[in-house]
C-alpha cells in the first residue's frame, strides 16, 4: 500500500538571497551561508569567498581558503580564482543532496581554462553580475557558456539585472523569493534555466 510520507521528512534544497553575494542554502543534513553580511546567520557551514574575510558565525564551520573540505555530509571544493594580477577569490563548488552547487562569490575577474576544468559539472551557477566590483554582464556570459549549468542564479545586481538578461536571451527568466528543488531529476534537461531571486 502507498504511505504518504509526512512534508517534513522530503527533502528539499532551498537557496534564498539576502543581496550582494549572499546566499542561504538549505539542505537535508546542512546549512550553508555564503558570504553572509552579518554574523547573526544559523549555519553549519559558512563560505567566504573574499580570502581575508573571517565572520564569527556561532557553531558554523568557517571555510575560507582554498583545498578540499567534508562537512556535515557535504562535499566541498574551494577553487582559488588565481588569475595574475586579480583580488584572490575562493570559487565553491560542492555536492548536497546529489546537487552540484557552484558559487561564484564575489568574482570580479575572467578564469583560466584549469579553473573551468577543475569546476567541472555543475547544475546550479550562482554568479554575480552588474554592479562595479564584480564581472560584467558579458564576463558573466562567457562564464554561463563555459559552465553550462542548469539552473544560474545572479546575485550583486541592483535592480534588475537588464544587461545580463539581454545578452543571455532570457526574457522569461523566473522570478522568486527562494529557489526550490527536491532532486536533480527537477531540473531542466536541454536548457539552462535564469532564475532571479528577491531579497529576502
């Protein structure tokens, strides 16, 4: 017989946008904040993408440096952006609930070709985009081609993101105050997704 499983015990991925390039990710066994503006968030694990950024978050797990990390049952790799000459720039990607998550942080600076490499696979891209301090729409772009994930979430803009979105095509992106996947099967095949999240 079918047993109804109670909606608390589903597992679902939430990402939520407090602006700039903070994010809050929720998953089954983890919570993640990336790059958290204050340090009153409730994590197990807190990124940070700017290497000198050290927020005391109470109980979480402070990642940031470059290297290879498992926490709380997710597997993390933070990519340093090593091109000559640019504001060193942690790059995370990491796997929850059979979910590829890359953070672009606050990225500012094009990547070499390794670091696409070790980037590798991703489902969901969340990349700054449009304001002075981090890429260019058109930097942006050529990031999204290169990556070719299913789902790009932008992050830093003010506003609306109008640039990025008219050199990406996407008159049609989705609009929400948190994104939500329950399994990478959710997810679209063939095309990459925008989704522009409100700041909550």
């Amino acid at each position: 017989s079918f047993v109804r499983m109670p909606v608390d015990l589903i597992n679902v991925m939430e990402i939520s946008w407090h602006g700039k390039s903070s994010f809050t990710i929720k998953g089954s066994n983890a919570t993640i904040a990336l790059d958290p503006l204050n340090d009153s968030v409730k994590a197990d694990i807190v990124m940070e993408s700017k290497q000198e950024n050290d927020p005391k978050v109470k109980d979480a797990k402070l990642l940031n440096i470059p290297g290879e990390f498992e926490v709380s049952g997710v597997s993390i790799e933070s990519i340093p952006s090593a091109v000559p000459g640019a504001k060193p720039i942690n790059i995370f990607s990491f796997t929850m609930d059979g979910i590829r998550v890359c953070s672009m942080g606050a990225l500012s600076d094009d990547l070499s070709e390794a670091t696409f490499e070790t980037i590798g696979d991703v489902d969901v891209l969340l990349i700054p985009v449009g304001s002075k301090d981090v890429l260019s729409a058109k930097q942006a772009q050529i990031i999204v081609e290169e990556v070719d994930p299913r789902i790009v979430i932008p992050s830093c803009y003010d506003g609306a993101p109008s640039e990025f979105l008219k050199i990406m095509g996407k008159t049609d992106s989705r609009q929400a105050d948190k994104f939500s996947v329950k399994s990478r099967s959710e997810l679209p095949g063939e095309k990459t997704e925008l989704v522009l999240l409100n700041i909550v």
